[in-house]
C-alpha cells in the first residue's frame, strides 16, 4: 500500500488516501479528479514530513522559454533571475539595471561571465541555458567608444592597457561590428605604420613597453580580420611593407613575428592582389632563419606562409623545369620548387623540424602534409599531359630508353636496306622493354593519368639506378613472352597507382595530419618513390611466377604491399625499401590468410544460431565502449578560412549520460576537461536529431572550406529545440564514428557507422573462436543430431549408489 495525498482543485479540501499502486491509472481516469484540478505526491509511509514529498512523474516542467541565471556586476552582490526568453532583451537589460538603480539601460549589456566574455545578443541569447552566470557590463557601442579613445592616449601605460583590453575584447564579433563601424581598421594600421616611427627613439628604453603595445596591436587587428567583416583589399602596401619587416628583421618579439606571419598568411590566402605585393616582400632566405630557430609556433607559421604562398602562386610559377636563380617569390619565370631546392628548405625542414629532439604536435604535422600534398602537386601538370607521338623531344625520351637498355647492340648502316632492319629491331627492342605499342611506343603514353610522368619516371630510373634499369629490362627480355614482366606497361600503370596513393592533384584536407617524413630526405622524393617500387614489382612479379594474364593480380599485391609500409611511416626511403623487403609475397599471403582466420564467416547453421544469440551482447559492449569515450569527451577544432589562431573546443558527456557539456578552451588540453570548466550544458532529451555530411547546416553555407570533401565527411551537427544546432567537425575519421554512434545510441537508435560493422565482426569472431575452443579439430554439424527413438518401455531404473 502506497499513501497518496489528493487535494481538489475546485473546494481545496486535501484528502489522505491509502491505494495500491495497482488502481492509480484507474483512479486517475476517474471524472472525480479532473485532469487540470489535482495536484498529487507519492508518500512513502516512512518519510518524515511535506518537505520529502515529491513524484518526478507528476511534476510539472518548467516552462521552455523561462532560463533560470546568475547576473554579476562589479561590488554588488550576484542576483539570481529568471529571464523571460519571449521578451526583449532591453527589456531584461532594464529590469537587470533597475534592480541595481543603475540608470540610463541603454549603456548596458550582459555578457557571458567565463573566459570568452562574449556579449549577449538577440541572434546568440537561445544558447543560455539554466545555471549559466553572466555579467552586466558596458555595451558593446560605449566599449568600443571608450576603447577606441583610449587607445589614442598621450599615455603610454594608458595606450598599453587599452590595447591589452583591445586584443582581449575583438575575439567577440559584437564588439568587433562596433569597433570596426569606428573605422577602428584603419586606426590599428596607421598606428602599425606610424606608430613604430614614432616611438622609435623610445624604443631603446622603453623596449618591453613597445614591444609589448605592438604585439596587442597586432592581436587585436588579428581578431577583427577573424570575423570576416572587412575585406583583406583594402590594406595599403606601406602596411604590407611594414608587416613584411617585421618577419625579416633577424632578431623580432616572439609574439610580434607570430602575428606577422599569421597577417601575411591570412593576406595570401584572401586577396590574389595582396599575394603579389606580399610575395614582392618576403623571400625564402629571409623566412629560413626562422625555421632554423628552437620555437616550434614560429616554425609552424613560417611553414604556414610558405605553403600559403605555395598555394596561391600562379601555375606557371609552380611548375618544374624552369631554372632561377632569383629568389623573389613573385618573380615572373621563378619556380617555386627549384627555388625550394637552392634554398635547401627542404633538408632544413628535415634537420631543425623533423628530426628535431621534439615531438611533433598536429599544427605542425599539418603544415607538414600541406606542404607535402603541394610539391606532388606540382606532378599534376606532366601526370595530365598527353605524349605528342609527332613530338621529336618526346621520342628522343624513348629513343634514350632503348639506349641505355641496349647500348651494346651495333647500329646498322643507314641504308636503304638497312632501314628496315632498324625498323625490326627497334620494334624488337621496344617489345622487350615491355610497351603494348611495339611500333609506336608514344601511343601508351596518350592515357591520362599518368600522362608524360610515367615516361619521366623511368627516363630517372634509366639514368640514375641504370644497372638495376638494365638488369629489370634483360632479365624480362630472356623469359618466355607469357612470363616477362613488361617494364613500360609496368611503370605507367605503377606511375598511375602510386600518383592514387598520394592524391596527387587533390587539394590539402583542412584535418589532414598524415605526413610522411621519408618524402623529406630527397629532393626528388616521388621518382626515387617509383625507383623503389618499380624493383619491388619485378621481384614479386617473380616471387608469383605470374604471367602476362596475373598482371593486375600482381598490381593488387604491389599496392598491398606499398601501402602496408608506407603505413609504418618509415623516417627514411632506406628504410621504406627495408620494410617492403620484409613484406614479401609469401608474407603478404601470411597476412591475408591470418586476417581471413580472424574474419572467418562460420555459415554452418549452429554457428550462425550462435552469432544470432550473442550479437546483442556484443553491441552491448560496443554502446558501452561509446558513450565512456562520450563521458572521457574530446577536442574539437573550429575551423575558419584562416587555419592560423586556432581556436578549440571542448565537448563530453556526463556520467550519468542525461547532459552534454561544452565550452570554448584557448588551447588544446592534454588530458580530460573537467566538467565544471565547460560552462554550456544541452540535455541529451532536448536532443531532436543528429545529422551528419552535407545535412549538416555549418556545411551548407558557402565557402572554400565547405566545399572540401574531407571536412564533409568528418562534420555532424546535433539539432535540438526549433532552429539551434550543435556543430562539430571531427578530429579524425575514427572520433567521427565514435560520436555519430554514441550520439545515436543516446537517441536510441543503431550504430550505423563502419567502425560499428568491424568493431562488430570482430569480437564476434572473437567470442565465436572462444566458445568453440573445445570443439576444436571436431566437425560441426550441419544439422543437429537426430533424436533417438523412445524406448518400448519405460521399466528401468538407474541406480545412483
């Protein structure tokens, strides 16, 4: 028996009834009580008064529109309020300022009151959830105002700290529109202009003043670009000249050179016009010192810029085979890849930043691959190209092929007779170099990809690994037709697999952090790359004593094995060359045969009645495992057009699995963010839906960044009460899977994503193989065994003693 206590709505008589829990529905589906009229709390028998009293069922919630905060204001106590989200916010601004007789509401705002600070507004005041603390403070118009007088003060101290405010306060865009609206741009440049000038003879002794002003200076002005309010054209070129000196000077503020730079990469990226004045500024020999140095952020956007510059320079300014000797970025004829190799950036970037005693964090290992991803690109151009059959320079490649492979042979006379046995054997020798067309060899380099960086590659496997090039080629020549391996249909379709494997002519992923540092130690990485491979493909070619009919079956293992290798990251192409010699094709075997083992589908019925019975369990443990790396949470980067400044945040799931919490972090945490730090919290029953690719609203606006494929299919958003959204975009394609299914299993619905299936069909295996241990070397039947007949009677009686 349960105690209930019933008070009616209409004679506000109370009544102490004792029921069984079994007729409450009955009860309450009477017309004695009307729905609207009753107020009701279970009782248990032991509870000591009203004030335990209380069924969360019966309950009623709070009303949606009415947000329960904390307000601050400096020297007064804090007041707790209950903001109506239905009215304006002035309106809530004015009752706030009434309450502390503060007059004239109008120069008022609320502001979030953690480290972000940001104002509160009419398009961001949904975001306010209960519990949040605020703060009452100045508008952002009378801010912006006082900011924009201070900053130019006579006082130096005074300047100071209004920039100090200046740099801290533009992170927030509605403080920026209003300082912008000052023209507050164009002040901040000025002051970059003139100010240093002005202050110079101060700088002597003054100098951690000045250098101090000069970096909030250049935060603030960072900040303000941040926002995408006004456009990069408008800067002059003193203001570019003056940014650019501050890079080139061999000895700089660590703080000002880091805004420098992320300027000068910004500028770049956003303003083709601004590229040109830039690249006439900034030289790589004035950027190399800095890469040179101990401070991994100066290294990191130094390597920004050059890849910004990289990105952004005119084709045929990318393009190979253009000597220089010039080393202005802009300059017309200047290749930037021959520049990169006078400069020796390349095996600077290997000694100071690769091989530095120093781990690599992601920034950096970023840059790394964008830089990476550029200097393939740069084979994009030959790897599109068409061969010319009527182009003399063309054939000679080919006629040098024949040379080198057959030097030995004796020319015949140039006859009239003699013309056609040249004929014959250069059809001859050209079969024995393994191209389809005998007669025209220029006919296989006509698809594209690979185009003419096929043939450019085995011109350098020819000329710099010759004795390997002549032994491939006589060695295939002395086998029968049905066993050579050909050497020209070889290297185009290698040249082809190896040009998929890098991605070569895609545009550097915005997540991407997959460099690779053997691709460092040579300045002609990609064709020592195809050396190595096109050796590994004769030799498994044999190891599969293959013929001409296994050509793609041995073209599949070649890139099963490149790939198992290059998945190790080996540091050197030494010791890529050492990892393929131990991926033979007996080994590959041994892998595919144990990986079969580990995947074996057992179709026999009583296993698949097994697999049927503990699947459930196993996706059991599977929701366990993700919504634990919910509760651990995880870094989440926002991304911008500028990739520079970045800016994390951070998001994880309570113990109790009923709320997410959420906040912005000015850097990328080590281990776990406690709860308490994140100030925003999203209740998973507000939770209407997750969507994920291109349903993702953050995806569906316009830009560079949205249109990358990557970033699509690393972006979820959850969509909660009518119009608000959560944005994501994954670290990583396995922290994708993890949130997509952990945010699913909270909803209630299936884990649909790959890491789900392999998660799946692995430990499924594993538990299979585990029951079945016993059972091992005995066949299971199909079908099981068939009962035995019943005994004709049933006289018998077993005895136990």
């Amino acid at each position: 028996m349960q105690v209930m206590i019933i008070q009616h709505g209409m004679k506000g008589k109370r009544f102490l009834c004792y029921f069984p829990l079994c007729i409450w529905p009955r009860l309450f589906s009477t017309s004695l009580f009307p729905e609207k009229q009753r107020r009701c709390r279970h009782v248990r028998p032991s509870d000591p008064g009203p004030a335990s009293l209380g069924l969360p069922g019966f309950r009623m919630p709070p009303p949606a529109d009415i947000v329960k905060v904390a307000i601050e204001w400096p020297g007064a106590y804090p007041k707790l309020m209950e903001i109506d989200q239905k009215k304006p916010l002035s309106a809530i601004i004015k009752e706030v300022c009434d309450g502390w007789s503060l007059a004239n509401h109008e120069y008022f705002a609320l502001q979030h009151a953690d480290s972000s600070n940001f104002y509160i507004t009419e398009k961001n005041r949904n975001e306010i959830k209960n519990g949040t603390i605020l703060r009452l403070t100045t508008s952002p118009a009378q801010n912006a105002q006082q900011l924009h007088e201070r900053i130019q003060s006579s006082s130096m101290d005074a300047k100071l700290e209004a920039l100090k405010d200046l740099a801290s306060l533009s992170r927030d865009v509605t403080f920026a529109q209003e300082f912008i609206n000052l023209d507050g741009i164009s002040l901040l440049t000025q002051m970059v202009e003139s100010g240093t000038e002005r202050y110079q003879k101060l700088q002597k002794i003054m100098k951690p003043c000045f250098g101090d002003m000069l970096s909030f200076t250049l935060t603030a002005f960072v900040e303000l670009m941040d926002h995408g309010i006004v456009s990069w054209d408008t800067f002059s070129v003193a203001f570019i000249k003056k940014i650019a000196s501050f890079v080139n000077k061999s000895a700089m503020d660590i703080s000002i050179l880091q805004r420098s730079l992320a300027i000068l990469e910004s500028m770049v990226l956003n303003s083709h016009d601004l590229y040109q004045k830039v690249a006439q500024e900034i030289t790589i020999g004035q950027l190399i010192p800095h890469l040179q140095g101990t401070d991994q952020e100066i290294q990191t956007y130094t390597i920004a810029v050059i890849n910004a510059l990289f990105l952004k320079a005119p084709d045929e300014r990318r393009q190979v085979g253009v000597e220089s000797s010039v080393d202005i970025l802009d300059c017309p004829l200047t290749e930037m890849a021959n520049i990169l190799a006078q400069k020796q950036l390349r095996s600077i970037i290997l000694t100071h930043v690769i091989r530095a005693q120093r781990a690599i964090n992601n920034e950096m290992a970023h840059q790394l691959y964008v830089l990476q991803v550029l200097t393939f690109n740069l084979l994009e151009d030959r790897m599109m190209t068409k061969m010319d059959p009527q182009d003399q320079a063309q054939r000679d490649i080919i006629f040098e092929l024949r040379r080198i492979a057959f030097d030995a042979e004796s020319e015949p006379n140039n006859s009239s007779g003699s013309m056609e046995k040249r004929k014959s054997m250069y059809t001859r020798d050209y079969k024995k170099l393994g191209f389809i067309n005998h007669v025209n060899p220029a006919m296989d380099f006509t698809q594209t990809p690979p185009g003419m960086l096929a043939l450019d590659n085995m011109l350098y496997f020819a000329k710099h690994h010759q004795d390997a090039y002549i032994r491939i080629v006589l060695e295939n020549s002395s086998r029968e037709d049905k066993h050579e391996c050909p050497f020209g249909r070889s290297s185009i379709e290698l040249t082809k697999m190896l040009c998929e494997i890098l991605k070569v002519g895609e545009l550097p992923s915005e997540t991407c952090n997959d460099f690779h540092p053997m691709f460092f130690t040579h300045d002609r990485s990609f064709e020592e790359f195809f050396c190595i491979c096109i050796q590994l493909l004769n030799k498994t070619w044999k190891e599969m004593r293959a013929t001409s009919e296994d050509f793609n079956k041995v073209m599949q293992v070649v890139k099963e094995q490149v790939m198992r290798a290059l998945t190790t990251k080996p540091s050197s192409l030494d010791q890529f060359k050492c990892k393929l010699q131990n991926l033979s094709y007996t080994e590959i075997l041994k892998i595919r045969q144990s990986e079969r083992m580990n995947q074996e589908d057992f179709q026999s019925r009583p296993i698949l009645e097994l697999k049927e019975k503990i699947q459930p369990e196993i996706l059991e443990l599977i929701k366990q495992q993700r919504l634990n790396r919910l509760v651990e949470g995880t870094c989440f980067r926002k991304l911008n057009s500028r990739r520079r400044q970045d800016k994390f945040w951070y998001c994880r799931l309570s113990p109790n699995h009923k709320v997410l919490h959420y906040g912005d972090l000015e850097e990328s945490p080590q281990g776990e963010v406690p709860h308490d730090s994140l100030q925003d919290k999203l209740p998973v029953a507000d939770i209407k839906a997750v969507v994920t690719g291109k349903d993702c609203p953050h995806m569906k606006e316009k830009g560079a960044l949205k249109q990358n494929k990557e970033v699509l299919e690393l972006a979820f958003s959850i969509l909660y009460d009518s119009n608000c959204q959560l944005n994501f975009i994954a670290p990583d394609k396995h922290e994708y899977c993890i949130w997509t299914d952990g945010l699913n299993a909270l909803l209630g619905k299936d884990m649909m994503s790959e890491l789900t299936r392999n998660d799946l069909d692995t430990l499924l295996s594993m538990e299979i193989k585990l029951r079945l241990l016993d059972l091992e070397n005995i066949q299971i039947p199909d079908a099981p065994p068939p009962i035995p007949k019943e005994p004709s009677n049933y006289d018998f009686v077993y005895d136990c003693n």
